[in-house]
C-alpha cells in the first residue's frame, strides 16, 4: 500500500524557518519524482518545488527560489522542504506528492501558518 506522510508544519514568526518531511513507503521511491505543492485559503493549489530521480534534479516556483530548499535521502525514503526566511504569504497546507508516469499519489499534508 502506498502512503505519504508529511510532517514539520506549525507556527513560526516572519523570517523563520522550518523543516518540512514526506515520508513514503509502499514503492520504490527512486522511481518518482518528487514534489511539494501547497495550497492557501482561497487559493489554488500550486506547485512549489520538485526533485527528480535519480539525477535530484531541483525546480522552483519563483516566489520561493533562493528560500527554500527541496531535497530527497533515498536511503530513508523522505523528501524535504527546507523553507527559510518565511513570509506571511506563505502561509498554507504543504502537501507532497509522487508522480511516475500516470500515476500520483498524496499525502495528507501539513499545515504551515506564518504569523507574528
């Protein structure tokens, strides 16, 4: 059975940081590429960083580049978010994602509030 789970999300203040993690089990996770979406209250959800396998080859949505950080330990089967100087309208849920060929599959995200 294939599951994801993502944890790291809470409060933090304007400028901080936190650690976002998915981890995933029931595939071989060098297969998929990776992902990070998110999505705010009245928002459409996008797209806010990938990683590819097996090169780890890293995008970002502009408003994040130079921010975060997205990464991938293939030997624990997790990928990362690593967010920095935070900003209120990064405030959301973060949800990761596995996508091989067709096939996708979510975790059931985490909810990130920035906020003094």
């Amino acid at each position: 059975q294939v599951q994801l789970v993502e944890s790291g999300g809470g409060l933090v203040e304007p400028g901080g940081s936190l650690r976002l993690s998915c981890a995933a089990s029931g595939v071989t996770f060098s297969s998929y590429l990776m992902s990070w979406y998110r999505q705010a209250p009245g928002k459409e959800r996008e797209l806010v960083a990938s990683i590819t396998s097996p090169r780890s080859i890293t995008n970002y949505v502009d408003s994040v580049k130079g921010r975060f950080t997205i990464s991938r330990d293939y030997g624990k089967n997790l990928v990362y978010l690593q967010m920095n100087s935070l900003k209120p309208e990064d405030t959301a849920v973060y949800s990761c994602k596995m996508t091989r060929g067709p096939a996708n599959y979510w975790g059931q995200g985490t909810q990130v509030i920035v906020s003094s």
